[in-house]
C-alpha cells in the first residue's frame, strides 16, 4: 500500500522530509519506524492524517504518517 | 533581595522615591510579587492609565542567584487592554540585575502632571529620576542606541517605544538582551501603555559592585543546580529541540495536528506552512551568518532564541517565536519569512506585542483593509502604528477595538485580548486555559499544548473534551508558582517528564532559602497567586459569563477536524475549584 512518510526536524538529517512509499498489508507506525531506523525512544509525536496515533497502529492505504521527535516550543 | 522602592511619579514637587523593607510581601518575587501587590494595593475599578493603577517590576524569587535559567522578570499591573489584573513575563538581563542590586520590586505609582517624560537610573548608590525630553517619541532601537552612549553597555534598559508614550493597548516594555538588543518583550496586556501613562520612558539598572546574591546552603544549592541543568540537557526539548529550532519548531507540528489558525481562525491548516517551519527558519538563519541558538539572558543554558540576518548577512531581529510567526505569518496568510522577521523587528521596535499587533492585522485582513497574503500591506499597516496615525492607534490597541471599529464578527479575543497561535476547536485543552486563565487569552498561563499534541508531561486527546479541566486546572497552577520563581517556563517540559529535575529544582529553592520545599508548597504558592488575581478580577466585574470564547468558536467548525470547542459552560466554571 502507498503511505505518504513526512519527518520533522532532526529525522530529516540523512533521510527525507517528505516521500510516498510502499509497504505491505499491515505494516504498524512501528515498522515504519524500523524501516527508517528511527530508535523509538527519540520518537515523540506520531500522526496519522492528522490524528495523534501510537506505535502499534496498522496504517491503511493513502495514509499520511507524521513522525517528530520529542519536540515543544510556546 | 531586601527592599522595595516605590516611586510616586505624581509627588508634589517631582518623582520621590521612598525605599522600604518587604513587609507583607517578604519571600516573594516574580508574578507572586506583581499580582499579590496590584491585587491589595491597586482599587479593582480603577482606570488602567490613571494615577490609581501600580507598574510593579519584579524579578523572580531566584534571580541574581547562580542558579540557571533564572533570569525571567515579571511586571504586573491592571490591563489597559484586559481590565483584569495582569502579569507580563519577559527575559532579557533585567531580572538578573535588579535582583542583585536587591530590589524584589521596583513599583511606578501616580502619574506626573504636564508632559515631562522620565528616565529612572538605579545602582548601587540608589535611584534617580532624571527629566529627559529628549528622548520622546524615540523608538526601542534609537533611543537603547541613544542611552548607551551615555550610560554604556554593562547595564540592563528597560524601555517603552512610541507606542508606549502613545498608551496604546498593545504596548510592551522591551527589555535588553545580553548584547544589549531591545528583542525581550513584557508583551501581553499593555503594560507599556501603563509605563507610558506614568510618563516613564526608560529604566537603566546598572549593578556595578554587586554580587550574586548568596544561598543560605551554597553547597546544596550548587549540587542542586548542577543537577537540574544536567536534567534540562539531557531531554530532548530542553537539550536538543529548542536549542536547534527554536520556538517555531512548532509550525509543522500544529499545521500536522490540523490546530495552526490560518486566515483569521478560518482554517487548521495552511498550505505553504513549511516555508514558515523552524526548520526552514534555522536553516536559513545559519545559512545568512546569523544564529539558531541564543540565550535571552545570560545562565540560560537552553537557548531557544537566535538571531535573523537579512539575505547580506545584516542582522535584522532575533529569531521570531513561533506565535510571531504564526501571527505575522499563517494568521495573515503570509509565508514568507523575511516579511515575519521585518514585521517582528518592527514590533520590537514600536513596542508592541507581537501576538496582539499579528492578530490585529489578520483582523483588519478580514475587514477589508488589507487581502490575506498580502506582505507589503502589513507592512504598511504596521507603519501606521509606527507613525501614530488615527489608523495606526486603532490597529496599535489590539484585535478587540480594531474588530469593533470595522464592524468583523470573527475577533479572536478573550477579555479583549488576542488568541495565540493554537486553535481550540483543533486543542480543547489550549481552549480551556484561553477562557479560564485571570490574563484573558494566554497559552503560556496553562500550556495544554504539551499534553495535547507535544505529548510531554502525559497524554491527552486533543479533540476530546475529557481530562481537559483538570489538566488546565493544573498547568495554570504550576504556571503561576514558576513564573514566581524567575524560571524560564519552558523547563516545564524537563520537569513534567523528570521527576528528578523537578526535584532539583525543588532543591533549588528551599537551599537558597535553607528551608525543605515540597510539591505540595509549589502548588500552594501557585494556588495563593491564582486565587489573587481571581480575586481581583471578580472585584473589578469580572464573573464566569467572561470565562469564555468568542461564540464563534462554538459555532463554525474549523477543518480538518470540523470539529467545534465543545467544553460545556459548567465544565470551564470547575477550573478553579481545588
Ligand atoms: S529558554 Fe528561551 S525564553 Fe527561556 S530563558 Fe532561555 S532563551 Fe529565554
């Protein structure tokens, strides 16, 4: 299936800050995660088409997935 | 810190200055200092510019110290613009130096007949209140350049601009920062309108001959606070994300979240929001010779500020917060930087506050005046304040009175104050704190954002409405006890996720002062500063029918969550039953 994969801040160094990619049925936030290797204690703020999500959560096609580290500001 | 000195601008026969011992307000600083004080001294009804209303300055309970990140100074006073009791936080070295030089409060009373304007000097050898005529109307960066010529550069200055002297709503105080910009705001709430009402231009704290002010337990005090930098270096915000990025980080998370008010609140997201980024902008800042990464005091160890050159390498201001950004920026439909940065530096400049000018210009955009996206109108727009027309006074007393005046039906205010830069339709917990807090609409009283979308400190959901009372109900009270402290807020995010950085800088204060302090006192301190602005506002007229958003909120869902702000009126009337 097709997600669109956006990172944020440092997770943009040495990868990408917006890009479509393929990955089978029932891939979780998780393996996406992995397949990027982002180490899950620096991920801080996942989003799935808007909507704050977890780790174990199955992406379905079309999805837009937001990865930030750990991040605050105001 | 030992004394208070009041100087009564309206005495017979010129300014007097009266220094006295703290009495009633011993062991306070900061916002529990400013609010306990306007709050027994200042009469609810009065008139903010009038002779009545106080201007009291102080640094925080632990300013002066060696401890970090301690150099936050509050100003407090009625609002001009809010008519409630308000609290005004900046950085800058002034907290640093006037606690040193061992004032807890420096307090502006009465109001001078005739049109002189005054210049305080404070040292080692007392305060003097100095006549200067020459310096009206100057603006924050002439007339900071002007007073270092005469009074140098090892000193801190507190000035108004002209919008100050011209008692606009929107008015700040600018404070310098360690290299002497006038770039650190008293923003919120006119506060400068209420110097320039008490014809105060300019206050030079000099701290020549002074010392750090001393523990009672320097060895604790020391190990305290070596702990507590270690814990803000070792989170990822306090470590990494805001020393890189910087405030404005926070542009593609909120735009992501679909909460970043876009177009005067008509939408959660705005398509060119990247080119806004903390991203683009550290990028960007690096690349023209500027800085990602600077202290707004000195012993600021995060350093979430920077500095933005022009594409020569001129500096132009410092790095613009995320909510200048937004204001200036997605708020106006504007995405280009280099108009945000010349729009912050003229801020800076005119003295006034960012948030409010931003807003109120997003409003104009939508009554007319001006097409969204429009950068080169909002310069000139911002040039009318600049100059004093009849426009620019309109525009300069904020989002309420420029709303009402060109008849829009959509001002995002509470208590005639502007919104910051998160929707609460998109973040019902941010909403909560906008309609609850004493200062009228203000993120920083209770940043419910951490929870909500930054996910620090816990986890709420955003678009529901359970657990938002008592999360905001909380953040306010630990707000209103840091922000006594002289503790840049943003160590929140440390200590809400490391209870031994919170224990630190529990270790902090009891060592300064040879006492043990609990959780449980900081939360008491908090309470005592809440239930004193409560109890102000109320004498002033204030109930809970204020304690709300402007309707529109409840009634035009935002996209794209479509969603409204759906907190129930008696839910927002439980904020403040503890
Ligand atoms: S973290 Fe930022 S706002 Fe806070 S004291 Fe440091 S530079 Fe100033």
């Amino acid at each position: 299936m097709n997600i669109t994969v956006k990172l944020f801040a440092s997770f943009r160094t040495g990868r990408f800050e917006i890009e479509s990619r393929d990955y089978p049925p029932g891939t979780s936030v998780a393996d996406v995660a992995d397949s990027l290797k982002l180490p899950r204690h620096e991920l801080g703020i996942m989003m799935i088409n808007s909507r704050h999500v977890k780790l174990d959560r199955l992406l379905a096609e079309g999805d837009t997935l937001a990865l930030f580290p750990l991040l605050g500001g105001g | 810190m030992d004394k208070i000195a009041r100087i009564d601008m309206g005495a017979a026969g010129g300014p007097k200055v009266t220094v006295g011992d703290l009495g009633q307000y011993a062991g306070l600083g900061g916002r529990a200092m400013t609010s306990l004080m306007v709050a027994a001294e200042v009469h609810p009804l009065a008139h903010a510019l009038g002779a009545e209303n106080k201007l009291v300055i102080s640094p925080g309970m632990l300013s002066g110290t060696t401890g970090s990140m301690t150099g936050r100074l509050s100003v407090g006073c009625k609002s001009p613009l809010t008519g409630t009791i308000k609290e005004s936080n900046a950085g800058g070295q002034a907290a640093q130096v006037l606690a040193r030089l061992g004032y807890a409060a420096v307090v502006l009373e009465g109001k001078p007949e005739g049109d002189d304007l005054y210049k305080i000097v404070i040292n080692k050898d007392g305060i003097q209140v100095i006549a200067d005529n020459s310096l009206k109307l100057m603006d924050n960066y002439p007339l900071v350049a002007k007073l270092r010529q005469e009074y140098g550069d090892k000193v801190a200055y507190m000035t108004i601009g002209s919008a100050g002297e011209r008692k606009l709503l929107a008015a700040s105080i600018a404070c310098t920062d360690p290299e002497l910009r006038p770039t650190r705001h008293c923003g919120r709430g006119g506060v400068g309108a209420v110097m320039g009402a008490k014809r105060v231009k300019a206050i030079i704290i000099d701290d020549a001959g002074m010392k750090m002010r001393p523990p009672k337990d320097p060895e604790k005090y020391r190990d305290a606070n070596r702990k507590f930098v270690e814990g803000l270096r070792k989170h990822p915000v306090t470590g990494e994300g805001l020393p890189a990025y910087g405030t404005n980080v926070l542009t593609n998370v909120l735009n992501e979240a679909g909460g970043y008010p876009t177009n005067n609140f008509k939408s959660g997201q705005f398509a060119e929001s990247a080119s806004l980024s903390g991203e683009t902008q550290a990028a960007l800042e690096i690349q023209r010779g500027g800085s990602a990464t600077h202290g707004c005091h000195r012993g600021c160890v995060i350093q979430c500020s920077g500095i933005y050159n022009d594409k020569d390498g001129n500096y132009v201001t410092k790095q613009p917060e995320y909510e200048t950004v937004w204001s200036h920026g997605g708020h106006c439909g504007i995405s280009n930087l280099d108009t945000v940065a010349r729009l912050d530096y003229m801020d800076d400049n005119i003295g006034v506050d960012t948030i409010e000018m931003g807003v109120t210009i997003g409003v104009a955009m939508d009554a007319g005046l001006a097409e969204f996206g429009d950068d080169a109108a909002a310069i000139r727009l911002m040039e009318e304040v600049e100059k004093g027309t009849p426009l620019g006074r309109i525009l300069g007393s904020g989002a309420a009175i420029t709303g009402k005046v060109f008849g829009v039906e959509r001002v995002p205010v509470v208590k005639d104050q502007a919104l910051p830069a998160y929707d609460p339709r998109a973040i019902q917990g941010i909403g909560v704190t906008y309609a609850t807090t004493t200062q009228g609409a203000d993120h920083t009283a209770g940043y419910a954002i951490a929870t909500n979308i930054l996910k620090v400190g816990g986890d709420v959901d955003p678009l529901k409405t359970e657990g938002q009372i008592e999360l905001s109900r909380n953040l306010q009270i630990a707000t209103a006890a840091i922000d006594s402290t002289g503790m840049c807020l943003f160590i929140a995010f440390a200590i809400m996720d490391q209870p031994e950085t919170f224990q630190a800088l529990l270790d902090m204060l009891g060592s300064f002062n040879g006492i043990t302090m609990t959780g449980d006192d900081v939360v008491a301190l908090g309470k005592k500063v809440l239930s004193a602005e409560r109890d102000f506002n109320t004498r002033a007229g204030f109930n809970k029918h204020h304690d709300r958003l402007p309707r529109f909120f409840y009634n035009e869902p935002i996209a794209p969550h479509n969603q409204t702000f759906m907190m129930k009126d008696e839910e927002l009337d439980e904020v403040f039953n503890w």
